[in-house]
C-alpha cells in the first residue's frame, strides 16, 4: 500500500515539476500532511511532550532526512535528470540499507535475502533499459543523479534509524512530530525560493494533486512504510522499493496514456521472484521458530 501510494506520486510531480520548484512542492505537501495530522495527534503529542523533548536530537534528524532531505531531492532531481535515472538510482536504496544495517545494527543481510536483491533489482533493470542492452551501454549519469544518490543515502539512514528510536510514540504521533519539524527546516529554504523564483498558479488540477501528495503519498504512506519497518525489519522493507516502478507503470497507462509493453511484464516477474525468494524464505523461518 505505501508503494502503491508512492508510485502516484511520482506519475503526478511529472505533471507539476516543470510549473512549480521542487521546494514548493515538497512543502505544501508536507503542509496539507500537517494539516491532517494534527488535529488527530494533538492529545497524544501533548501526553508524550516530555519524551519528544528529550529526544529533540534524533527526531531532527529522522524529519531532515524523510521530510526535507529527500523529498526535496528527488523533486531537484526531477528538474534535471529522466524519470529512468531516478528510477535507477533509487533502486540501490536496499543496498545501501544492507550496509548500513549491518554497520549500525549489526544486522547482516542473510543469504536470502541477497539472492532476493539480485534477482529484484535484474528485474527492475529489464524494466528500466526497456530490455535493450543498448540503453544500458549508453547510459549516462548528470547533475540530477547526484541528488537522487544524496537522497537515497538519506532515506536509507532513516530506514535503518527507525528501528532503533530512543522514543516509543504511537505512529501516526511520531509521524506528526516529524511532519512539523520537516516543515520548519524547509520554511526557510521555501521562502528564498519564493522570493527568487516565484510561486505558482493554484488551479483545480494542482489542488488535487497536492491533496493526493498530503493524505496518500505523505500521511498514509509514511504510516505504512514506518509500521512495516517495525514489523518486518529495514532489510525486507527497503526491498519494496521495486515495486514503485510496477505501480507507476500501471497509474502512468490509466492517467497518462503511456502502454505496458512486454517488457515491463517481463521485468515484473523477476521483481516478484526476488520477492518471493525473501518473503518465502522469511516466512519459513518464523513458522520453524514458532514450531520450536
């Protein structure tokens, strides 16, 4: 469901990126997010303000990294980079999640799930090059894969990050708290961009978009990539990440018109055979430890 949610919001900042900056648009998605939030999160935000002030560190750097860092990244990138390039960058999230749990957690990736990350990303490879060798022999990094490298090496610390907080808060309160602080470390950068380049047009079609960018790709998405970081572990969640090219392949026929070719069949199958290699094999261990 949260890459479901997330591929809508890549199909819908292609329609709006070239009219608005990218900091506009990652704050006013962050503030329609707030606006959702806080007035169900309030009581529990003021029954937990002790430990949110205490841990004032860790949850400022948790929101520079998930709300302002990397969303505000990917949408520069968007200005300056193809939607492939973002694509592929984006995929070596899980590996930089396998090393950066094993160092901070002590959570080497097992066997399985390695297996499970080549075969996953072979096949979003095959969706990515279109299954043209040819494409992958010309490709080409610039300035926008820089930020998208920036921002998945952010995203993937706070993946990792996640599962060891210091502070135990409901998830839709500890996601509030978060969303306020994103939205104050970008006020400042969104400000200058308004005074340098401008502000934007509000029209039906925008307001829409940023409603579906505040309450799907932000508030209940966020709800669900964090509740399946607890469940499952950062190692196994990252890898959904493979499905966004999937889901967005599917919204880009219904709201853009753009056909699902053999290929994207293809390279989708690959994807659901690495997950199965992870999640079979995971399931098989906790059902042995259940047993036992």
């Amino acid at each position: 469901m949260c890459t479901l949610c997330w591929a809508g919001n890549t199909v819908f900042a292609r329609l709006i990126h070239t009219t608005i900056p990218p900091v506009t648009i990652n704050f006013w998605r962050w503030i329609v997010a707030l606006a959702i939030l806080l007035p169900m999160t309030w009581p529990e935000i003021r029954k937990h303000w002790s430990a949110i002030r205490r841990e004032w560190f860790y949850l400022t750097t948790q929101a520079a990294l998930a709300i302002s860092i990397f969303n505000t990244l990917l949408y520069l990138a968007a200005h300056s980079t193809s939607t492939l390039n973002i694509n592929l960058v984006n995929g070596m999230g899980p590996v930089v999640t396998f090393v950066l749990s094993w160092w901070l957690l002590n959570s080497p990736p097992r066997r399985n799930q390695l297996i499970g990350l080549g075969i996953a990303f072979a096949g979003l490879a095959v969706v990515l090059f279109a299954g043209d060798p040819q494409r992958f022999l010309s490709f080409e990094f610039n300035r926008g894969d820089l930020w998208m490298s920036l921002g998945t090496i952010g995203w993937a610390l706070y993946t990792v990050r996640l599962k060891r907080a210091p502070l135990q808060l409901p998830q839709l309160t500890l996601l509030t708290v978060l969303v306020t602080i994103g939205c104050l470390l970008l006020l400042p950068f969104y400000l200058w961009e308004l005074g340098t380049v401008g502000g934007f047009d509000l029209t039906v079609e925008r307001f829409g978009i940023f409603i579906y960018m505040g309450a799907l790709a932000s508030v209940l998405a966020f709800y669900f990539w964090n509740k399946g970081i607890e469940l499952l572990g950062p190692n196994v969640t990252i890898l959904f990440l493979y499905l966004l090219p999937i889901f967005a392949g599917v919204q880009a026929l219904v709201f853009l018109g753009e056909p699902i070719r053999g290929y994207h069949i293809a390279g989708e199958l690959m994807i659901f055979a690495g997950f199965y290699v992870v999640l079979f094999t995971n399931t098989e261990k906790a059902r042995t430890n259940s047993l036992s």
